[in-house]
C-alpha cells in the first residue's frame, strides 16, 4: 500500500525543481507499485536502488520525454471544469512507448501494454480530485 502522505511531498519537492507534474509521477508511481527498490519501475541502474534513486531517474526520464516530445504536451481540461494543465493522452502515449515499451525483453508477462491506461487512470483521476489518494 502506498503512503501517500509520506511520498507526495517527496515527489512534489523534486518535481517542482525539475517542472515535472507531480500528479504524473504519482500516477506512474501507483501504476507501477513495485516492491522496495522498484518501486516506480525502474530497473537496472544503479542509481536507483532505493526509492529516493527510483524518483530522481523517474522525474529526471520524465524531464527529458517533456523536452524531447514533439506535439501539443499540453491539454487544459476545461471540459471537466477545471483550470488546470495537464498532459495530453498524446504525452503520456509517448512516454509508454519509452518507460514501458510494449515487447521489452524484460516484460515477460505483457504488463505494459496496461501502462498508458493504468497510467492514464490514476493521472486524470488525481488531476480531477485535485489530489494523490
């Protein structure tokens, strides 16, 4: 189970150095729900092990999908009432073929074709909530 109180604030400190969403990495953390170590899924780096190294590789990949995405990163959602920037289905469809790309050889049991819709999921619902929970 996630304890949102004690790992919000530590997602939202480093995002907002890097001008990430906390709210997304929140969404990729409950999606993910790896085990200590893993806990948003990233694997193999050694500058990951621990869950402070799992959030800064995370916000830091996240960085740099954002300076790499060519297209509208960017959709108010007005339709939902709310005033507020969030990523475009477009974005997060980009960053789920490259965080969890669909096929990868360490993806045996086909987990990431659920990515973006997992992903997705637990975005919108904090965006529109207003809050990780």
């Amino acid at each position: 189970m996630i304890n949102w109180s004690v790992e919000y604030p530590q997602i939202e400190a480093i995002c907002l150095k890097r001008n990430v969403d906390p709210f997304f990495i929140a969404a990729i953390r409950s999606a993910e729900n790896g085990a200590p170590g893993r806990e948003f899924g990233v694997l193999r780096r050694d500058d990951a092990q621990d869950y402070a190294g799992q959030l800064r590789v995370c916000t830091r990949t996240i960085a740099g999908y954002l300076a790499g995405f060519r297209g509208d990163a960017f959709d108010l959602l007005e339709s939902i009432g709310l005033k507020r920037a969030c990523y475009s289905p477009a974005f997060i469809s980009y960053c789920a073929g490259r965080y969890a790309p669909i096929g990868a050889s360490n993806d045996l049991t086909n987990l990431n074709q659920n990515w973006s819709a997992n992903v997705s999921q637990a975005y919108f619902g904090f965006v529109t909530a207003g809050c990780v929970a």
